[in-house]
C-alpha cells in the first residue's frame, strides 16, 4: 500500500535510529579494540529501538579477522544466540551495502527489524602474507595484468583528468575540518555518539577533526603519493578504527511504533573501469531514481579531496552541500564503517536535528565501485 503524501509504501525500508562510535585514528585511543568490540556497543544501543527482536545483523568490515565478525558482534551485544550475522565486503561501500542489504530483506518480507552498518580497526587487523612469505597491504582490485593502481596514485591521476588544482583540494580540505570542530563544539554529534573504553579512558570525541587547518597552512603540506601530485596527508582522509549502524524497519512498523524515521527513497549500485578508481560513485549517482533535484544535504565520503570533488562535479552536485558538518577528511575514513556513517550523519541531521527533509548519501569504493541512496524524512 502506498502511504499518501509520503512516496512510500508499507514495505518501504525506514531508519529509526542511527549510532556510531567516535572515530578514533589508528594507533590512536581505539587501537586495543577488536571490529566486534567497536561494532557490539552500538549495536547494543540501537537494539531497544526496534521495539521487538532483532531479525539479522549485518556489518561492512574490509580488513577484519574473518569468521563473520558481524555475528560475534551481535553476541558480544547480547542479542541473542538466536540472532544470526552476515559481513558484507564490498571494500569502503561495505557500510552502506550492508544497509541495503537489510533493505532488501525487509522489502522481500524476510523480517522487520534490522541492525545494520559497519565496523573497521586497522590497528588491530592482522598482517596479510601470501603463500610465498610475501606481506601485503591490500588485495587485488582486479584480475592479474590489469590496471590496478594503488589509492593515492588513482586519486591524482583522477584529479588532474578533472582539471582540479590543488588550491581548490586544500580548500575543500580546511572547509571539511572546520565544519566538523564547529559541529563538536556546537555538540551536532553528541546524540549519534556510542562513547567506547579506548586507551587512556572514555572516548567521547572523534579524534581526528583538526582547528586552525586553513588553507593557507594546508598548502605547506608535501605530495604525499606521486612527485608532483596534488593530494597531501592533510587533504586526504585518515586511516581510522570506529564503527556505526543503523536500526532498520518497513514504514508500516514505523507507524506502529510511532516514531520519525529516514526512509529509502532508492538506491543504485554501479562499477566502472578499476583503473578509474574513485569515480564509481558517477554512474551510481548518475541512474540513481527520483533523486532529489535540491537535497536538503549530501554525505559523500571524502577519502581524497579531489576524488570528492571530481565524483560532485560529474553529478552536478554544490560541493559547499556536501559534508556540512565534515567529511572523512575531518572525521576520518573507517573503511568498513563509513558508508554506514553517511546515513548515521543524515539521520541525525535530518530526522533528529530537523535540517531538512531530504538527502543524499554515496561514495566511491575500491576497485571500481560506487553506491548511492535516496533518503526522505517520514513522521
């Protein structure tokens, strides 16, 4: 049944609650924290919300210990040896591919209370070493003799193809950090926050957002990937431990419990050419239905400044719309987990906050890929 005036229909899926944990930088307050020991207390936090028992727990992780951590995770929550778990790779979309994974079992009828986002801990994920002794970083993004570039490397290429200076990356950059310390000093995060026992005592606060980053100060900064490169430390995202998931029910449920919620307008899921990594969120952007012409607000992650902004310019989105309280550059870029705090951040902002009715959320992931989402309030 299509609810009037709303665009959605009984089984449209609806977020009713979102948290996450700070974001901590690794080797920082979150380094003695497992993925399932980031990812438990907030699920914890979120498992009230749905009013009822927990269908299934799905959690993005990219370089977690294996044995579906989202499981442990939910037991470590104490949700029940009942309540099953599913992780999700599909490498810095994980976050967000698991929330549509939810989706889609509540628009299949498969269940109506979901727990889904993600979790990362790059400070205590294991060493990786291939048959022959040999330790690697990441895997591969494409098959062998294919172009694969590493991160950094393709997010240069991907910014001089765009025709984007590195004045305008660094400004980008300091705009994300001064966003996000205004948004902590105004407490915009306090409500979506799960403080966690890190190193040193409770932490309460994203680590990672950084006062006084002009622009100015920002251009000292060196290449940090290719010789003449335009992509620093400074304007690129962190590597970072944190987790954040989202309480997932069909709007008929919503109803029943009687409260306001963010609901899946639609959602598209597209590649492109590996070499190309970076710009996956375009086509996803691109065939994503009944975008909103003016979004109220868009979260993109920002994992390079000029990967950001090149994605924002093929779609012909306002780059000052994006991230209004900060990106990854600021907040720190989990990859497990990020995708799952675009929808944390928009659920806060728009449902919470009330800043808006409608929004945006999408990255770009490695080898190609990229997710994008459609989200409107519902009351």
């Amino acid at each position: 049944m299509t609810v009037p005036g709303s665009g959605t229909t009984d089984d449209t899926p609806v977020v009713i609650a979102a948290r996450r944990t700070p974001i901590g930088t690794a080797g920082g307050a979150l380094r003695a924290m497992t993925v399932d020991a980031l990812a438990a207390p907030v699920l914890a936090a979120l498992a009230g919300a749905l009013g009822g028992p927990v269908d299934d727990v799905l959690l993005g992780n990219v370089f977690g210990p294996g044995g579906n951590p989202a499981r442990v995770a939910a037991l470590a929550a104490g949700l029940g040896d009942e309540v099953p778990g599913m992780t999700v790779d599909r490498q810095c979309a994980s976050g967000l591919a698991a929330i549509l994974t939810a989706a889609a079992g509540i628009r299949a009828g498969d269940g109506i209370g979901y727990l889904a986002g993600g979790a990362e801990s790059p400070s205590t994920a294991p060493t990786r070493t291939w048959a022959d002794g040999t330790v690697y970083t990441r895997a591969p993004f494409a098959p062998a003799g294919d172009p694969d570039p590493d991160m950094g490397p393709a997010a240069d290429d991907v910014a001089t193809r765009a025709g984007l200076t590195r004045t305008r990356l660094d400004a980008f950059a300091a705009r994300s950090h001064a966003r996000a310390v205004d948004a902590q000093r105004a407490g915009r995060f306090d409500d979506e926050l799960v403080p966690v026992d890190g190193v040193g005592g409770l932490l309460t606060a994203d680590e990672r957002p950084r006062d006084r980053f002009t622009a100015d100060r920002l251009a000292r900064f060196r290449p940090a990937f290719t010789p003449d490169g335009v992509h620093t430390a400074a304007n690129s995202c962190g590597v970072n431990d944190g987790a954040a998931a989202v309480a997932l029910v069909p709007e008929w449920r919503r109803r029943e419990l009687g409260v306001p919620g963010l609901a899946l307008v639609s959602a598209a899921t597209r590649g492109c050419p590996p070499a190309d990594l970076g710009l996956g969120a375009v086509p996803a952007l691109a065939t994503l239905r009944d975008r909103p012409m003016a979004p109220d607000a868009v979260e993109f992650t920002e994992a390079f400044a000029g990967q950001a902004l090149a994605c924002l310019d093929a779609a012909g989105i306002d780059e000052h719309l994006a991230g209004p309280d900060g990106g990854a550059i600021a907040l720190g870029h989990p990859w497990g987990a990020s995708g799952a705090v675009l929808v944390v951040r928009l659920f806060h902002r728009l449902v919470v906050q009330g800043r808006g009715e409608t929004g945006i959320a999408a990255l770009s992931s490695g080898g190609g890929l990229g997710v994008a989402t459609s989200w409107r309030v519902v009351r």
